[in-house]
C-alpha cells in the first residue's frame, strides 16, 4: 500500500507533466474536491492515452478499455488492472499502468462518482476505436464529444453539487465540455488528418466546425453563471477562457496561444473572479 500523501505528490506531478491547462485550475480548488477532481483527470486520462495510443491495434485497444470499463464498475480490483496491462508495459505510458493509484488518491465518498463516468467513458472510447473515429454526421460528432469530453462536465456538475450544493444545468454541462474538445478538433485536424481520424461531419469545413465550437462555448458561458463559489467558478473559468483564446487564435491562423498568452489569461482570469 502506497502512503496516500507520497501518492497525492506524485498525482499531482503527472497531472503537470501530462496537461498543464488542467493542472492550474486543479491547484484552485479546496483540499477534498481537489483530490477528486485529479483522480477523475488522471483516470480518464489513462484510459485516454490507450484510445489513442499508436502502437495497440483496435481489438487490443477495445479489449483493454472494455475491460476496465468493467473493472471500474464493479469493487475495482487492482491487481488484475495490472494483470491487464501488464503485456503493454513497455509501451503504455505511467499514467496509463497507474490507473489504480489514481483511484486511491480519490476521497472514498466521490469514488463511485469517478469510477463511474470513467466506465462509461471507456465503454464509449471501446465504440469509437470500433468505429475508427470515422464521424459521418453531427449526431455522430456530438456522440463523440459526448464521450471524450460531455461526460466530464457532468461528473464534475456532480462533484460541484456534492462539494458545495452548486446545481448546475446538465445540458450545459456537456456542452461546457464539447467546446473545450471542439477547440482541440480544430487545432488538431491536421494531425488527425495524417493518422486517417475524421472528426469533421461530411461535407464540413473549418467554418462549420467554428460554429461549432462558438455553439458550445456560448452555452459553456452561461453554464458558468450558475457557479457561485470562487474557487470552483475558476477552476471551470480558466480552461472556458483559453478555449475563447484558441479558438481566436486560430480564426486568425495560428497554431495555439503562447506560453505568456496563457500565462497572462490565468492572471486575468484570476483577477475577474
């Protein structure tokens, strides 16, 4: 058994290697949430870099993520996480092997809340290796976005009205997360393009996708009306208002905001709240 606070270091020292956009606002909420909020992150991160992963063919990729989908619904069972994992050692990354540890550092009354979103995240990621990430229409992208992103807004609407009775609007919720993941799908396509993933609906240009993008953020902006407690409102205000920036940046053809354009809108971002 690992100690718990040596764990929560080096949960934290991941989270900054594996996503600095999340590791800022992450640091802005109160000790318990805090610890919930990056077990969910690392947890679905994990199960994010199999999706992904280059060297796993899709029956490997499906059979890991079914598998834990599962895992993670019932009593979860680390040892045999690791025994699933175990033949992929050498090519998984640490966040991935580790899934385990990132449940333990979760506060006992928000687990089931954290393995549950993420089984059903799995499951859904299972289905889109299954379907090659082909999007054919915009039902299809907004199932997709759904998985990879919506869920997120709703477990952490959970956890906003488990930690300080905040009830926010689910619908909102999922979209607060599709635009966050629109702005990625646009900043990616190329890439996406080369490893033959499609997350444009057919017939879809860069515009449509912008429009998208603006949908979803504007209904992010009013989700975020309904947050009244600092500490939570910037958290979800920091991530919504980099998205905002992307998005800027890339209608007027760059690739991603600077380091100091991101450091500058954590400053602002912290002193409007």
């Amino acid at each position: 058994m690992h100690d718990v606070a040596k764990l929560q270091k080096e949960a934290m020292d991941m989270l900054k290697k594996t996503s600095r956009t999340f590791y800022i606002p992450i640091t802005f909420l109160e000790p318990k949430l805090k610890k919930a909020v990056a077990s969910a992150y690392l947890c679905m991160r994990a199960i994010d870099e199999i999706e992904d992963h280059e060297s796993l063919n899709p029956e490997e990729k499906q059979h890991i993520l079914l598998s834990t989908s599962k895992l993670l619904l019932a009593d979860f069972d680390k040892e045999a996480y690791e025994q699933l994992v175990e033949p992929y050692r050498e090519i998984l990354p640490p966040v991935s092997m580790r899934l385990g540890d990132w449940l333990e550092i979760c506060p006992t009354d928000l687990l089931e809340t954290v393995k549950t979103y993420t089984s059903e995240m799995a499951e859904g990621m299972a289905k889109w290796v299954g379907k090659n990430w082909q999007v054919k229409t915009r039902e299809d992208l907004d199932e997709y976005t759904y998985y990879v992103a919506g869920l997120v807004g709703v477990m952490l609407s959970d956890l906003w009205k488990w930690s300080a009775d905040i009830t926010t609007d689910r619908n909102l919720a999922i979209a607060y997360g599709r635009g966050l993941q629109a702005v990625n799908i646009l900043r990616n396509k190329d890439e996406d393009s080369e490893r033959g993933v499609q997350f444009f609906p057919e017939g879809w240009t860069r515009a449509e996708m912008f429009d998208y993008a603006e949908e979803n953020l504007a209904q992010a902006d009013e989700y975020i009306k309904s947050i009244n407690r600092k500490s939570v409102l910037l958290f979800c205000k920091l991530p919504l208002a980099l998205a905002h920036k992307t998005l800027n940046a890339l209608k007027s053809g760059k690739e991603k905001m600077t380091r100091s354009e991101v450091e500058l809108t954590v400053e602002e971002v912290q002193a409007e709240v």
